[in-house]
C-alpha cells in the first residue's frame, strides 16, 4: 500500500481488524447494487408516466451501468493513491444530488443524468472497502478476518434483489419518484459514517502527481463506452464501434507498456490468468443473474400479469436464499468448489425457467427464486474472495473496480439479451429463449471453472505471523 492510513484511539477486535470501519464499508457497498436492482420494478411506471416506450426507458439502466463501468476501476485507482477517505465522501456527495435530481425530475432525460451521476457517485464504495481491508492485514499483520469479506458480499450481492420489492414498497408509498429519493437519506448516512470512522491518509507529494495516468484513463474509458454502447445496441449498422474498441484497446495496451506508472499495468495483468480467468467467470455468472434479476421480473410484470409489488415479493426468496448461503458458507476457504455449486445451480435454476408455463402458479415462482438464490450467495463471494487473494496489494482498488467493470458488462450483454429475447408480450416463449441463452452462459462458466485449476490454492496461502 503506497499511503499511510493513521488510527489515533481506534478500538479493535480479538484479531486487530477495525470494526469502526464496518459501518462505512458497508454502506458504501450497498450503494450501486441497490440502485441497479431497484430500477427493475420503476421502468414501467416511469414509462407510463413520461409517456416513453420501453426501448427510452431502457437507458435508465444502461446510463447507471456505463457510468460504473468505467468509472469503478478509475475511481479504485484513485483509492490505491490517494487512500479512501476523499473519494468515499466525494462519491457520497454524487449520490445525495443523483437522489434530488431524480425525486424532481421534469422530464425522462433529466432521470438519465440523475442515474449517470449515481454511477459516478456509487463507484468509490466497494474499491475503497477492499482497500481498507488489505489495509488492515498489512496493518496487523494477519489476514482480516473472513467473515469481514462475507459481510461484504451479502451487502453487495443481496442487496441486489432486496432493491426490487423495497422498490415495490417505495412506489406504493410515494410513486417511482420515491425509488430516486431513497438516496438522499442513504448519501446523508454515509457522510456521517466517512466523516466519523474512515481515517486520514497522507501520502508523498511525488506520487499524488506522477500515479495518476490520464492518457491510460481516457483510453480505457474510450474503449469501454463503445464497447458497451454497441452491446446495448447491437446492429450491423454500428460495426464502427467495434471497431472503434479494438483501436482504443490497442492504443491502450501500448500506451501502458511504455508509461512508468500506467492506469493498467497490462504485463502484470497480462500475467496474472488467475485473475483474469476470475474476471471472465464475474462477466459471465452476472450475465445469468442479470438476466434472470431483470427479464424474469419484467415477465412476471408483462406476461405474468403481476404488479411492481407482487413482482418484488416474488424475488425476495433470491434474497433470503443468498443471504443464508453466504452466511453458512462465508468462512470457508474453498473457493472451486463454491463455483462448481454456484454454477450447477444456475444451470438447474435456468432449466426451471424453460420449463415455466405461461401461467405458472406462484409456487412454482417462487422455486425459481429460490434456486437462483443459491448462486447469488456462493459466486458472488467465492469471486470477490479470489479477486482479493489474486490483486497485488498496490493495486487492490483498481482490481476490486474491475471486478465491478466486469460484472456490469456481464449486466449489459443480459440487458441486450432481454431485449432481443423478451418481444412476446405474454407468450412464455420470450422466457424460454432467454432461458437457453442463460443455460449457455452459465455452462461456459461452470467449464471455465472446472478448468482453471489455480483455484485449488487461491485463499490457503501462507498465514502471516
């Protein structure tokens, strides 16, 4: 770690690690996943209320998901020079001015860049929480505490499908415009817990002005936007995005070959397959999750017949089933073998959704969900503990941002699926192709697993003393 995080009459545990830091940690990891998930049930009240077909309201979800995108291994690199504290608060303040922004919103373009600013805003949480926790190991000089990296996967990862009935819950109270303002009071929390328990960092002078990469930064930036802008939108006619990625990725890659201190340090990463083999599994394991978070809850609306409420109650045995999973599981270290279960149940949850009739009865739903639940809670944690044990130190908020990079591109390949599968009002149909595409996706997940046998070793390294 390149700064210097100072504790002046900080309590501890029996194991060193500071628990004054959960509390901050925590609420800046729910941030982005409640904001990602709580969008699903909003999309068609917001559509009727602005009068705006669902191909314009779609860009709710995907302007918070370019945001994040690029903004979360940005904002981590920012994290491993200037230490968490600044970009934590900075990032909070977006959040509180995202929430006023989309609770007064006048028109439909005003709530996209109340969601894009929320992208920005909930970037800081997650990296700045893994690179407190690789701080405090170097600190004590002992691995933090497991169940500090459990605690952190059920915020993050259940929280997901917690956002969709508290949205049926907001709209019902106060309409879609409560969905926005929920911020406000969650941006106010995490100012109070920044101001209070996250600790200074001082760092060289030298550093603060020679780490930072700009020209890498805007590379990369370059080369995730029209990436993900075509996989938004797909089509022959926009071949010169495509083409317009690989340029920047080529520019990039060169670029930091030649840079001191790059933005992406391409032969470490290059070097590390573990890791990278650890990011495709997050894109592909969060294709099959968003697929089913997004395209079963808009089939339950839209062909189901359910309401906005009904639909989120229907997800909330994902919850529940991925909180327990997490919980009984979180302080193993087998972290394959979490995978293999974590993709198996994918594909048997998938094969529940190409087998649902057109009017399925609630319990057979509610089975779905339940299943589903049993990789929202074991890949989530098995992948965050890999990237964790597979980052260098110095470099574990950017790491932990791509991470985040990874799984929201993983989110916009299943917003395009959902598009292009789900066109068949309520004909089951639409579910089932999406289905299929989702048995793949999980199928080259659970094979890349199975193959990648550095998993064996990754969290049972040598204790420190």
């Amino acid at each position: 770690m390149t700064s210097v995080l100072t504790r002046r009459g900080r309590a501890t545990s029996g194991d060193g690690f500071d628990r004054s830091l959960l509390t901050p940690m925590l609420l800046g990891t729910i941030l982005n996943p409640i904001n990602s998930s709580i969008i699903a049930v909003s999309l068609v009240p917001i559509g009727v209320a602005f009068g705006a077909p669902a191909a314009e309201t779609a860009w709710l979800v995907s302007a918070l998901y370019l945001a994040t995108a690029i903004g979360q291994p940005v904002v981590g690199r920012l994290i491993d020079l200037f230490g968490p504290r600044r970009l934590f608060l900075a990032g909070a303040t977006l959040t509180g001015i995202a929430g006023v922004l989309g609770a007064f919103a006048p028109a439909l373009w005003v709530l996209v860049v109340a969601r894009i600013v929320l992208g920005f805003g909930t970037c800081a949480g997650y990296p700045a929480a893994m690179y407190l926790i690789r701080g405090e190991a170097d600190r004590t000089g002992k691995d933090s505490p497991a169940g500090v990296l459990t605690a952190l996967a059920v915020a993050a990862q259940t929280i997901v499908v917690i956002g969709p009935p508290l949205g049926g819950l907001l709209i019902h109270l106060g309409g879609w415009r409560a969905t926005f303002a929920i911020n406000i009071p969650l941006a106010v929390a995490c100012l109070v817990a920044g101001l209070l328990w996250l600790p200074k960092t001082t760092m060289p002078q030298r550093e603060k002005t020679s780490g930072l990469d700009i020209p890498g930064i805007a590379l990369f930036t370059a080369l995730l936007l029209t990436a993900l802008l075509f996989l938004m939108n797909p089509q022959a006619a926009h071949w010169y995005l495509p083409v317009l990625a690989i340029a920047s990725a080529v520019a990039l890659v060169l670029r930091e070959l030649h840079t001191p201190a790059p933005f992406l340090d391409v032969r470490v990463l290059g070097g590390n397959f573990p890791l990278l083999a650890t990011y495709g599994r997050v894109m592909l394991t969060s294709t099959v999750g968003y697929c089913f978070l997004y395209g079963f809850t808009q089939w339950l609306e839209s062909g189901r017949g359910l309401n906005p409420g009904a639909a989120g109650l229907i997800l909330l045995p994902l919850s529940l089933t991925g909180i327990a999973v997490s919980a009984i599981t979180g302080r193993r270290a087998a972290i394959r073998g979490k995978l293999i279960v974590g993709a198996t149940a994918q594909i048997v949850g998938c094969t529940v959704l190409l087998l649902m009739p057109g009017h399925a009865p609630i319990w057979l739903l509610l089975t779905a969900a339940c299943v589903m639940g049993i990789p929202q809670g074991l890949n989530s944690l098995a992948n965050q503990n890999a990237v964790y044990y597979q980052s260098t130190p110095d470099r574990i908020g950017s790491s932990a941002g791509l991470l985040r990079t990874f799984n929201y591109i993983g989110a916009m390949i299943a917003a395009a699926a959902g598009g292009a599968f789900l066109t068949t009002g309520d004909n089951p149909a639409g579910l089932h192709h999406l289905a299929i595409f989702m048995i793949a996706a999980a199928t080259l997940f659970l094979a890349l697993t199975l193959a990648d046998r550095s998993l064996r070793l990754v969290g049972r390294p040598a204790r420190r003393t």
